[in-house]
C-alpha cells in the first residue's frame, strides 16, 4: 500500500524512472526496509488515534519523532538497495525480417548464461563476476529451418535489465555439388 503509494507520487511528478519501481520493490522486501515500514504504519495509526490537535507535546513528538524515523530508516535502506547488483538480467527480442516478433529461433550469448523463454522472448542472467573487461555482450539467433540468422552486440555498463533487439536475416549459403546420369557418372556441361 505505502509502496504503491510511493510510486503513484513518483511516477505522477515525472521522477520515476524504470529502475525506481525495482529499487523501491527491493528495499520494501528487505527486513530493514520492512522495519521502516512498519514504523511508519504505527506513527499513521498513531495520528490517527491520537490526532495532533487533541493531543499533548509529548504525543505529538513521539509521533512524528516516529514518522521520521521511519523515513529516515526507509531511505537508508533504498540507498543500500541502489548499490549495483551482481546480475545482468537481459531481456532478448527476436524480430523477423519483417520486424514481428518470432518465437522460434535458438538465442544464445557470447559470455554464455542460461536463455530462459519468458514472455514476448527470452532471457539471459550473467553474472557480473563472468563478463571481460569491454564488458561486451554478443547475442545470436537462428532459424535453421528458415536459413535466418541475426548478431547484435550490447555494451553492460549500468543498466542491470536491458532489452535487446535481434534482427533476422536470410543467411547467404553456398550449394555445391555435380550433376549425375542414372549410372552415377558426371555428365559434362551441366550447368547449375
């Protein structure tokens, strides 16, 4: 509810951006995060039981002694949450030639990590600890069946949940061979 709250407040003044959601999300399930939360909760029920007017100095500075407390400790605990995490979370779309979205290619990366199938494509978790230095991640597909294939390479700097597009394209092959009678000798001058 308050975090709901937080996030309408953000999203409504053009401060929230794509991570934030995740940030608030993480330090609400943390157990610093959950203690601040219920700090604020019970300075909220206070206020309400104990409305300021009616109330003496002493309630009134308990209560938002409490209120900033609870703020206080809420916002130690997204600012632990904002440190980078270990993991790259690589969200990969496969596009067609015709720019839709297909679902039946084979995906893999260049620094490995399992590709999961998820929703509208697939999804690749490196670990931080595996990348090289250039921090450069490849990503192939193929459609063996359709002879389509695709590359496109990403950069991991500080965005932990990129999405990347591949595009499809109709690989160049090579057919060779010779042309044969029923006797299965070559028979000269056949052309391709």
């Amino acid at each position: 509810m308050i975090q709901t709250t937080i996030e309408r407040g953000l999203s409504m003044t053009g401060q929230l951006s794509s991570n934030t959601v995740d940030i608030i999300r993480e330090a609400a399930k943390s157990p610093l995060g959950i203690l601040a939360l219920v700090v604020i909760l019970i300075a909220t029920l206070a206020i309400r039981f104990f409305p300021p007017k009616k109330s003496s100095e002493r309630v009134r500075v308990a209560i938002f002694g409490l209120i900033f407390a609870g703020v206080l400790l809420f916002g130690y605990t997204i600012s632990t949450s904002l440190k980078a995490p270990d993991i790259f979370r690589v969200k990969v779309i496969v596009l067609s030639p015709e720019g839709m979205p297909t679902e039946d290619a084979r995906v893999w990366s260049s620094l490995g990590g399992e590709g999961k199938k998820v929703s509208g494509g697939w999804e690749f978790d490196i670990a931080s600890s595996t990348m090289p230095v250039e921090k450069t991640l490849d990503i192939y597909a193929s459609e063996e069946s359709a002879f389509l294939t695709g590359h496109t390479s990403l950069l991991l700097t500080t965005d932990h949940n990129p999405v990347v597009r591949v595009g499809l394209q109709r690989k160049e092959t090579t057919v060779q061979g010779r042309v044969l009678d029923e006797a299965g000798n070559g028979l000269a001058g056949a052309n391709r």
